[in-house]
C-alpha cells in the first residue's frame, strides 16, 4: 500500500497489511491488543481487531431534531472481541522465542469490518477497559450528557468523515 493511498469500496482487508508494515517496521519487545481504523472515501470505516479493544458506532435516532443540542444516540454497530478464550484476548506479540511468522499469521487473523458512516456518526474507540464495563446505551448516555452536538460537527466538517469523530474536519472527541 503506497503512502497515501487509501483504496474506496474495498472489503477492508487492506488495514492488517498496515498491521503487517507496523510490525515489520518496529523492534519493541512485548504484545497487545490492537485496533486499527481508517476512513475510505467519505461514508466508509473500516476496522481491524486484534484482541479486546473495540469501536463503537453511534448515530443520532432520526426522531432527534436536526441541531439539537443533546441528540439520542443508538447503537448501530460494534466489533466483537477476538479472544482464545474468556479474559485471554488474542495479542500481537514480538518475543526472542516468536517467530515473525507466527503473528503475521495473528495479525491475517484480525477480524475485519466494514461500515457505512453517515454525517452526525460518532466513532468511540477505546480498550477493554471501556467496554468491559460500559454498555453501548451507558456510552451513549455519557456522550447524550455531554452536550455533544453531532449535528453541528457534521455541518462543520462537510463529510461524514470528520462527523465520525466528532469534531470538525477530524478534531478529538471520538
């Protein structure tokens, strides 16, 4: 994949070649979880999952006038974890007796999504230690609470992919 280029309408396996590079490319001992998402165009995510991390994809309930100040927001999409089994998480890992093979063939492991976004869309990315404790309707809530204006952060980006994280032209907040 050419620095640069990010291809549109694909089926999203594009990103664990990013994983692959990311890992060739570094020499740090050790082993996580790792999610990795990338905007294609401007009403796709795509999502790479390696272990527990999660995305969280919320959209304003088309019942919520359009400029409201606290928007409802439902549940529209999030990943599954990817674990071997309760509380042990698949991991990327590089140790002195693992083979780069072996997780390369992790990382081709990567559950992989797809998803069409929308202007107003809100992105929550985060580790276990958000959604294992916190339901989609509690992370809603805390983002209903905040006052977050999903309308205004749409309008002001112009494109679904700088409403997708919540703020203009692709600022914090998701």
């Amino acid at each position: 994949l050419s620095r640069g280029s990010v291809p549109t309408g694909s089926d999203g396996h594009w990103v664990m070649d990013l994983l692959e590079d990311a890992y060739d490319n570094t020499s740090a001992q050790g082993a996580t979880t790792v999610l990795l998402a990338a905007m294609e165009g401007n009403s796709q995510v795509s999502v790479a999952n390696v272990g527990d991390c999660g995305l969280l994809l919320l959209r304003p309930r088309p019942s919520t006038p359009r400029g409201a100040a606290r928007p409802k927001l439902d549940s529209v999409f999030r990943t599954e974890a990817l674990r071997y089994e309760a509380n042990k998480p698949v991991q990327v890992m590089r140790f002195a007796n693992a083979a780069p093979a072996e997780t390369h063939l992790v990382i081709r492991g990567a559950r992989v999504d797809t998803v069409e976004c929308r202007p107003g869309d809100v992105l929550v990315l985060g580790s276990d230690g958000i959604f294992d404790n916190l339901g989609d309707e509690e992370i809603a809530n805390i983002l209903e609470d905040q006052g977050l204006d999903t309308a205004a952060s749409a309008a002001a980006s112009g494109d679904a992919a700088g409403a997708a994280v919540g703020g203009g032209g692709g600022g914090g907040g998701g």
